[in-house]
C-alpha cells in the first residue's frame, strides 16, 4: 500500500507539471516582452535586415546617385523641415531601425564618417553585398566559420594588393598637393558641390594644408552667409572672429601679442547674489561702488603686466574696464565666439587664461596684423 501510494503522488505531480507546462510554455528564462531566435529563422532576420539596409542607400551612391527626402515620422507637424540628402550617414542616422543586423550595419557607417568623413555609403553597399553572397553559401549548408575565414583571406588578399599599388608622394610638395586634389574631387563628385567641385576641392586641399600636419581639423573654421553663389566662397589668409573692436581703440594693429581670456569683466557694478546689504547713506553706496571700481582696476593693471597688445575676453568687457584698457593701449575685444575660443587660442598659439597673478607663466600669442573688415 505504501509503494501504491508513492506511486500515484508521483504520477499526479508530474501530471501538474506537464499541465504547468503546457499551459505556460515552460520555465521563463528571460523578462516579459523577451525573446528568443535561434537557427536558420535569426539567419534569416539578419540577412533580411542588413541587405535591406544597403538596398535602401545603393540608389544614393555614385556621381549618378539619387537624392533621398527624409521626413520626420508621423508627419511632424508643421514646424518640422524635411531634408534632402544622398549621404548615407544622415540618411542611415535618421531612419528608425529595429533588427539587430541592420544597426551594426548603421554603426559601420557612423565610424566610417568618424575616421575618414567620407565613404559612408559605400562601406554599407559593400557590407551588405558581402552578406547576400555569405546567404548563398549559408543555404548550400557551407558553416558560417568557414565563411568567415575565407573573407578573412580576402582581406589579406585585398590589403596586400593595394600596399602593393600604394604610391607615396609625401616628399614632392606638389605631386602630393595634386594627390590630395583628385581625392577631393572624387569625395564631391556624388555630394551637390559637384558643379563647383575644382573650386571647393582647390579651398579644402589648401584648408588642409595649411594645418602643417597637423590631425585636427576643428582648426579650420567655417563661416556660412546668407546670399552670393557657390563661387564667392574664399579661403582666408587669416583667422576671422565675427566680432568688432571696441569703441574708440585702433581698428588696425600690427605686431600683436594676444591675451586670450576667460573671465569676468563687468564688476564695476555691484553684484553681490544672495546677501543683503543695509546701508545708512548713500555715501556707503559710493564706498561699495569705488572697491568694486579699486578691484577691477587692481585686475587691468595685471592683464597690462603681461605685456600684450590686444586683450581677447571670452565674456562681456564693461565700460570701466574697457575704459582702462583703452588708456593703458590695449586694444579689446569682448564676448568672442564661446565654441572657437580653444579654435582661436590654438591658431594664436596661446593659452586661455582666467587669472592674471602669475605673467610669466602665461603663454600670450601672436600674429602680424589685426584690422576690422
């Protein structure tokens, strides 16, 4: 009896959990909303996403490539702008994507246009090319390792052919200056520059050039204006800050030496934030007002100590320290540009300074000439 007994209970659990089974699908292993692909059905969803992906930008590629409108999901409403575009790193940035295979796709792009700023749409056509093929021999039961492996060896194969091919002109000045031309060109053959490619090729290769080996292209700044043509655009000798000089200083100067600053340079008003102060006359008043005025002057005879010509403020210059560079013979300029002060800093050669205590340990730039045009 006892055996019998053990017998039906362990046939009527394991009954309750074929039943939990069946009803629930088994142990959940993953949060709600997750899920699971395996085999040929995930094989297939890649595939499918990431050749999606490079049909959808192949039209875009080439001199004869077809320009794309990109519209905002949903319409977006009436302040929403359209853009019309054949680069295939704003159309891929700009398409919501949800299969897995199609964003790696997406993030190949976005590190071509980091590290080279062209060949977007080129590396995703040929990505996506190379998995189509990789589908073929998947479905001939070829194993996806060997796969791998054999475009592993085309990859040596392929680099080595172009080491072999790779010509070096780094030490003829013009020879490479030409190389670098051909290679702008072909960069805006397919962009809508195409008809004024020369020009803009010419003010790029020379933009670049005058870095002086230098990898950091931030240094080179783009002013846009509205109006003129494609070919009024220059290349200017110098550096152009969208500022003027102050009131009554020189308009031309030469032989500068450059403060770039960081600081404040309107305390000829009281200010003092979150405090009160309670006063029994209004010549307390003007004590206040003549220590803020002593302060700020003790600061200009500083900035004047460093032996510089010109005083570039990031922030606001107030009339009474501006007042005081003026007579000092220095000429200023307040509220430059906050994104290129480090662009101006750079070209100058200079450091950003926000205190003045220690001169010698400050590095002023320099440069031939400053006018206002």
């Amino acid at each position: 009896r006892s055996w019998l007994h053990l017998h039906v209970a362990f046939c009527s659990t394991s009954s309750l959990l074929k039943m939990h089974k069946a009803l629930l699908g088994g142990p959940e292993i993953y949060k709600e909303g997750a899920g699971e692909d395996k085999g040929e059905l995930a094989r297939l969803q890649a595939f499918i996403g990431a050749i999606a992906i490079g049909d959808m930008v192949k039209s875009t590629l080439g001199p004869k490539g077809m320009d794309k409108i990109l519209q905002p999901a949903g319409g977006g409403g009436p302040t929403s702008n359209a853009t019309v575009t054949n680069d295939g790193a704003t159309i891929l940035k700009s398409v919501w994507i949800d299969n897995p295979a199609a964003r790696i796709l997406v993030d190949i792009s976005k590190t071509q246009d980091q590290e080279c700023g062209d060949g977007t749409t080129s590396v995703v056509v040929l990505a996506a090319e190379m998995l189509r093929n990789a589908q073929t021999l998947v479905e001939q039961k070829m194993h996806p390792q060997v796969i791998i492996r054999g475009y592993r060896f085309a990859l040596a194969a392929a680099r080595a052919q172009l080491e072999a091919l790779a010509m070096d002109n780094g030490k003829d000045p013009a020879k490479f200056r030409e190389d670098l031309l051909r290679i702008a060109r072909t960069t805006l053959s397919s962009k809508l520059l195409q008809h004024e490619k020369d020009h803009f090729a010419t003010l790029a290769v020379d933009a670049v050039l005058r870095l002086g080996g230098k990898p950091n292209l931030d240094y080179i700044q783009v002013l846009k204006k509205a109006g003129g043509s494609l070919k009024d655009s220059f290349l200017e000798e110098g550096f152009i800050l969208e500022k003027r000089i102050g009131v009554g200083h020189k308009k031309v100067l030469e032989d500068c030496k450059v403060l770039v600053a960081n600081c404040q340079m309107d305390t000829d008003k009281i200010k003092i934030y979150g405090a009160r102060v309670k006063v029994d006359s209004l010549e307390a008043v003007a004590e206040i007002e003549q220590a803020e005025k002593d302060k700020m002057k003790k600061k200009i005879e500083k900035i004047v100590d460093h032996k510089c010509n010109v005083f570039i403020n990031r922030q606001l210059i107030y009339n009474y320290p501006d007042q005081l560079l003026k007579e000092a013979g220095v000429m200023a300029i307040e509220h430059s540009d906050f994104d290129g002060s480090e662009r101006l800093a750079a070209v100058l050669g200079a450091d950003i300074a926000s205190t003045f205590d220690n001169p010698e340990m400050t590095v002023l730039g320099s440069c031939k000439r400053i006018e206002e045009i």
